[in-house]
C-alpha cells in the first residue's frame, strides 16, 4: 500500500470514529505566553493574555491612575490611551475566517457612550485590511468581539487597538469562525394571509440559501439612462451572456407630489409573468423639502422635495410626527402609502410577489452627522421613531390595503448598536446590507478599482443579528464578490443586486472577465437557471407536500473520469415516506470537476394530487460541491452522529448501498470509494 493511500486511510479512519482531524501547527507565537491549539471539533484558535503580545504606544498596568479594576487574568492589563497598540503573528492553518475576541473594558464615558478602537492585518500573500470598530462603554470587563478576520495560510500579523480608545486589555482569542448553519432560517412569512406565490418566491428562496447566490440588478428608475430601463441588463447579456434572476424597482416616482407614470408596475410585471424572473423594491420616498408651508393634496416640484435626513436638506418634515395621528405628517405619510399601495394592489392582482425593501438603509452613516442619524428622513429622529415607522407601514399595508404578496426584507447596517433599530422578527421576513466599499472600508488590501471581497465579517454579524433565523442577502452592492472569496469565506449571501449606471458597468466598480464568471459559474443562478414553477411549486418551502408518498427513484452508477471498463447498470430504490413530509427541489446544475456523473430522476406520486419533481442525486456527494472527498466523510459522520441535519438531496445523495437507509454501511463504501478499493456506487450493483 502507497504512502499516499495509507494517508488517506488515516484521515478516513479518524473522520469515520468521530475523531477531529489535525492540522499539524506550530505552537508559534511572538512573544511570551500565547499558545495555538486544536479543539475537539477541529477548530484552530490562539489565545494569549494581552500583557504577551507586541505592545506599542501602550503600557501594562494592574490600575489606572489611582483606580484599580479587578477581575483581570494574567500580570495585569494593557492600558490603551489612544495610539497604543498591541500585535500578534499568528501561523494560520489555511485560508478563511477567524474571530477576534478580547476581554477588555472602556472605562471611560458614561453608560451607552461608545469609543473608537482598530483591528487590522497583514496577511502572508502580501495584502492588508482594516476596519474600525466602536466599543461601548462597561463597568467590568466583558469579551468584546473585533469581528471576522481574513487570514491567508501561513503568516499573518494582527494588530488592534488604537483610535480614540482608552480603552484596557486583558486577554485575546482568535479562533476559526464556524460556517453558518444555513439551516436555522426560515421559509416562513409572518403574514399569515400571504399569497400562494408570496410563500412559493420564499420557500425557493429557502431552498437555495446558502448553497447558491441569486443574481441581481436594479434598473435606473424615473426615466433615466435617456428613458432606457433596458441599458445595464443589456450591458449584462452582452457580457455574460446571460441575464440576472432578480430585477430590482423602485417605486419613487408613485407620490403625491409630483408622481408621474414611469412604467415601474408595468415592467415588474412583465419581469414576472413574461419572464420568469423575481421582483424586488425598494421605495425612495420624498417629502416637501418646505414641509411647515407645504399643503396636502397640493403639487411640488420634484426639485422641492427630497428623501435626505432633515440635517443635509434643511426639511421642516419632523418624522416622530409621523407617528401621531392628526399632525400633517401623519397625513402625508399616510397618503404616500395609499399612492404606495395602489400600485403594490396592481401587482398583488397579477400575482406577482414582491422582495419589499422599504425604509431602507435606515441606520445609514452612523454617527458621521454628530447625532447618529440616517441618511434618510425615515431615520433622523432614531432608532426608536424608525421601528414605530416600519410597523405603521407592515401593518398599514397588511392590514388595512389587504396587501399579502410582500417578502418584508429589512435593511440593517453592523454598527455595535444596530441590533436596537431592528423591527423584530415578527415585522421582517429578510434582512440585507448594502454593500458600497469601493471608496471606502476596504477590506481587500487594495487601494482603488473592484473591491471584490465578500465581506464575510458583516455577513456573520447580520445573521447573527437574527440567530440564523432570516436569510441574509446583499441588497445594493457595487463590486460583486467573487466565487473564491464567496467560498472560502463561508458568506452565504441569498442574492446580489448591484447599484444600477457605473456601478456595474465602469471598471472602478466592476471587473467584465470577474462579472463574467459569476454569471457563469454553478454558484451563482441566473434568470434562466430559475425553475419554471418558482411561483407555485415551493409553498410551504418545498415542491411538494404530501400526507403519504412512496417515491421510486432510479439511480445510475456515478464512475471515475480516469476509470475503464466500468459498469453502467441501474439499480432501483423504493423508500415509503409518511407524516407530511416535503421534498425540496433542486436549483440548478451543480459543478462539474473530475468525476463524470449521470443524475438519477425521481418519480414522487402521493394522495395529494400527483406530482412529477426531477430531483438530481450524485451518491458520495454530500457537501453538494459535485465531488466526493474527505469532507464527505466526515460529513456523513456527523450526520450520523446528529451534530448536522441532512437535506433530501444529502440524505439520497448518502444512500451509497441504495438499500433506502442511511447507516455504518454507507461509511464504509464511502471509505472505500475515497480510498479507491471500489471505483462507483452504488454499492453491490
């Protein structure tokens, strides 16, 4: 037996007891008493008292000035001023992402006043990234998290502290980020009386999370680009040959100041009815810039008005008013949303679901106005006149216009206080963040053109904002990551939507050739990738929902691309389902690399009415990349150990013996797949 395969039985042996697989590390750090270690789950984490590391402009102290603070570890603490800084070289195992924790305390202020610190890195492949974070004032110490970090395999320096801190420094950890668990987002709507397509655009939604992204583009809304709304999808065809699934409206131009008809509804429902495409919008409403003269019912000027907050526009508009029935502001908003939803109605009757981003980028430039307000009017009094704001609205257009064809998406920022402008769960359906860091917070260690990071960090921080519990999508962006960053940063972002002029078609925002194989890769779906039936067949979050199912599924044998003289027989599955189970549909192709496949096809009948659903099964495949490798195995073993849940598409794709379960047996014909004493499934065929 060769060398190699004695490895690979190794690693299958250890993946098949359970046992964390090793990365061999260097116990490596800089300075003093930090140490690097492998946990049980295989995780790699490093952890030093902060007294250890490269200290510089800082000092370790046990008190300040007169004052002690106990509870410290250690010798003592890091007191930061405000330049100090503390660094770390760490060996990194492989490339992606790690969680930086300190146990700190911001002495300084008063309770909820926040300070300013730094985290950045250089990483072994030569490129840097940055960030500001704002850590809010504390009494005792508390584990503050700097957020995810990009680290490339081998030698990356991390440094933080700095800014306007003063802030002390006990200990730190950095540890491997764990992938999100994709699972723990729902397909449900809040409203109860949502429309059969409403629920069928979010059960797809659901089925495709976090294995996919979803292509997207906002058209230029109001006439612009010469009245050619066709401009930047044309731009995309002719680049990629392919057309984005969403298309993204704004329904701006519908006010009851100066609206005009710009063929907005129109368009989104072609895109729907015509096309087989997914609608999302958003709503930039105005406001009478000279609201305190401005009479209801009467015309303005569009140069008159504005959706700015009232500190950039110099608008009399008092948002809290809003919210208090017989001021004007009360009215008018009131009448926006009958102008609103009349034009939502149109599309409801037409049985078009909407992606429904009002009130968006509500938290905005946090904290760069001097008193934490939004960019735009809908934020300027606060988090808490906003949240009264959005619930008016859902329940205004639920409730009162009988609008049940919304995906509520709520747009949130990663701000340490953002978790107190989120409506609640009961008010949101999905939540987004828009990416624009071209020209600004960088992340990518370059200095201008394409930012094609995925952003991972803020992705984390918004699906923990909902503990997994909303799917997560990129809203507005301008550069479109790209597939390695998407991978290998685990940032499972439901759908892209790039801003519409220069910033998909100019080489500042945009990259043709990375534009290009996005459109074209496995991961990314298309309009034509869509499934025909998106707008029925996953109600409930499936394709189908049956009471008792007997499904019979054909499988044909999956052989290596280097193997001769392999058989190509069928073999036959019969399996009984009972208890109101769901089989999720399949999205799309899924990626071809070194194994040649044939897809089997399912056959589901029922006491329901009859369906015909195409699932497509690759047996060994159960990461879903298209191939079949160690991390099957060790997937098929935590399955079977109930540390990870199984999808339909896993749990056939597990079945190797096809005999209709899933036991040690399928671990055993993956092991001896992997290690090449059998060369294709299933299993006794």
């Amino acid at each position: 037996m060769g060398k190699k395969l004695i490895k690979l039985n190794a690693l299958l042996t250890a993946a098949a007891l359970g046992i964390g697989v090793c990365y061999t590390l260097p116990n490596y750090v800089m300075a003093g008493k930090g140490f690097v270690w492998i946990t049980e789950t295989g995780a790699v984490s490093f952890k030093s008292e902060c007294e250890d590391l490269i200290i510089d402009g800082a000092e370790v102290a046990t008190k300040v000035y007169n004052d002690e603070y106990p509870g410290y570890t250690g010798e003592g603490f890091v007191w930061v001023t405000n330049s100090g800084t503390m660094s770390v070289k760490v060996d990194a195992p492989k490339t992606g992402m790690y969680r930086l924790v300190s146990r700190c305390l911001m002495y300084l202020g008063n309770e909820g006043e926040i300070r300013e610190a730094g985290v950045s890195v250089e990483r072994s492949d030569g490129s840097t990234w940055s960030k500001t974070v704002k850590i809010p004032h504390t009494n005792s110490w508390n584990d503050f998290s700097f957020g995810d970090i990009k680290l490339t395999k081998g030698e990356n320096t991390v440094t933080f502290g700095g800014g306007w801190g003063y802030c002390l420094y006990d200990s730190m950890t950095l540890t491997e980020t764990d992938a999100p668990d994709y699972s723990k987002a729902t397909a449900e709507l809040n409203d109860p009386n949502a429309t059969p397509e409403a629920k069928s655009l979010m059960g797809y939604l659901k089925s495709v999370y976090g294995s996919h992204i979803i292509s997207g583009q906002q058209e230029i809304y109001g006439g612009g680009n010469d009245g050619n709304s066709e401009l930047e999808f044309d731009y995309i065809k002719d680049t990629t040959g392919k057309l984005p699934a969403i298309r993204g409206f704004d329904f701006m131009n519908y006010n009851p100041l100066y609206g005009w008809e710009d063929g907005t509804t129109e368009r989104a429902i072609d895109w729907t009815k015509n096309k087989n495409g997914i609608v999302t919008a958003s709503w930039h409403i105005n406001v009478p810039i000279n609201f305190e003269n401005y009479v209801l019912g009467e015309p303005v000027d569009w140069k008159e008005c504005s959706y700015k907050n009232y500190q950039a526009s110099n608008s009399t508009f008092n948002t809290a008013n809003v919210l208090v029935e017989g001021t004007k502001e009360y009215d008018y908003f009131q009448a926006a949303i009958e102008d609103l939803a009349e034009q939502l109605l149109i599309l409801q009757e037409n049985n078009v679901p909407i992606i429904f981003r009002p009130l968006h980028e509500a938290q905005g430039n946090e904290g760069n106005y001097g008193d934490g307000t939004s960019w735009f009017w809908w934020g300027d009094r606060g988090a808490e006149v906003f949240k009264e704001l959005w619930k008016m609205l859902y329940t205004t257009l639920t409730e009162k216009y009988n609008l049940h064809n919304l995906i509520w998406e709520f747009n949130s920022y990663n701000y340490s206080n953002s978790p107190t402008w989120y409506p609640g769960d009961e008010y949101v359906d999905l939540v987004a963040y828009d990416k624009y860091n071209v020209d600004n917070g960088r992340d990518d260690g370059l200095t201008s053109g394409p930012n094609e990071s995925a952003i991972s960090a803020i992705y984390n921080y918004l699906v923990e904002l909902t503990d997994g519990r909303k799917m997560v999508a990129m809203s507005e962006n301008d550069t479109i990551p790209n597939i390695e960053n998407l991978t290998v940063e685990n940032a499972g972002w439901l759908y892209f939507c790039p801003w519409y002029g220069e910033h998909l078609m100019s080489e500042r925002y945009q990259n043709a050739d990375t534009l290009n194989e996005i459109y074209n890769s496995e991961y990314c779906i298309t309009l034509d990738e869509l499934p025909s039936d998106w707008l029925s067949a996953y109600v409930n979050g499936s394709s189908v929902t049956t009471t008792t199912m007997e499904t019979t599924i054909t499988i044909p044998v999956t052989t290596l691309e280097n193997t001769t003289n392999v058989s190509t027989d069928t073999s036959t599955l019969t399996t009984k389902q009972t208890n109101t189970e769901t089989t999720p549909a399949s999205t799309s192709e899924s990626i071809a690399t070194t194994t040649e496949t044939t897809w089997m096809t399912t056959t589901t009948t029922s006491t329901s009415p009859s369906t015909t659903l195409p699932l497509r099964v690759k047996l060994g495949d159960l990461n879903l990349d298209d191939g079949v490798s160690v991390v099957d195995m060790v997937y098929l073993n935590k399955y079977m150990v109930n540390i990870i849940k199984f999808n339909d598409q896993q749990k056939c794709n597990a079945d190797c013996y096809s005999d209709g379960v899933i036991d040690s047996s399928d671990a055993s014909a993956l092991m001896q797949f992997l290690a090449q004493q059998i060369d294709s499934f299933p299993v006794g065929s």
